[in-house]
C-alpha cells in the first residue's frame, strides 16, 4: 500500500514540475497559485532529481556490463523482468546450474568476478 502511494505522489509531482518548468513561472509564484507549498515542491523535485540520477547510473551500469555479458552469453539464458518486488535485481540461471542473484547496489567489477567465477566451475 505505501508503495502505491508513493508512486502516485511521484506521478503528481512529477506532473506539477513539469507544469511548472512549462508555465514560465517562478516556483513561488507557481506554488501561490497552486495552492503548494514550496518548500514541498522543492523537497519532491530534489527526491525525483535524486531517483533520475539512480536510473540514469543503473542503466548506464547496465550498457557497461554489456561486454562482459556477451563474454559469457553461453553461461546462461537471461531474463530482465521489470518488476517492483525485485527490487532491480537480476538472477541469472547458468546451464551448469547455479543461480546468481545481483542486487541493484552491485557493482560492474563485482559483477564480472561472479560471472567469471561462475564460467570456470564448469
């Protein structure tokens, strides 16, 4: 249930930042009208700022593990689901049946010590 409702207030406020940057208007200015208070405005745009950046060096995690994924694609079948109870986490099955978990605050170096850990247990 707290899940939801954050989503919903992220939506919100990413809709109000967005009318915001669109209307021309200072955020006080914007706020008064809105009947908001700034100092929220401020608070949601530094959480949503916060959770772009998150994504943004994730994903840009992800293209630089693409080399060493393609090094060990006969390791395993991999399936990304986009699902909020994972958490961003990946498992990858390989074929000699062992199963590695990667949380999302893994890194790329841990990542690749793993899989090829993993490639030389045969």
């Amino acid at each position: 249930m707290a899940k939801r409702r954050t989503a919903n207030r992220e939506k919100f406020w990413r809709q109000v930042l967005k009318r915001r940057a669109g209307s021309g208007m200072t955020i006080e200015d914007f706020c008064a009208r809105e009947g908001l208070k700034a100092t929220t405005y401020h608070y949601w745009q530094r959480v949503i700022r916060r959770r772009d950046d998150q994504l943004q060096s994730r994903t840009a995690d992800r293209a630089e593990m693409r080399p060493e994924l393609d090094k060990v694609a006969a390791l395993a079948a991999v399936q990304l689901v986009d699902d909020e109870r994972h958490g961003g986490a990946v498992e990858i099955v390989a074929k000699n049946g062992y199963v590695v978990r990667v949380g999302e605050q893994a890194t790329t170096e841990h990542v690749r010590r793993v899989l090829q850990a993993v490639s030389e247990l045969g």
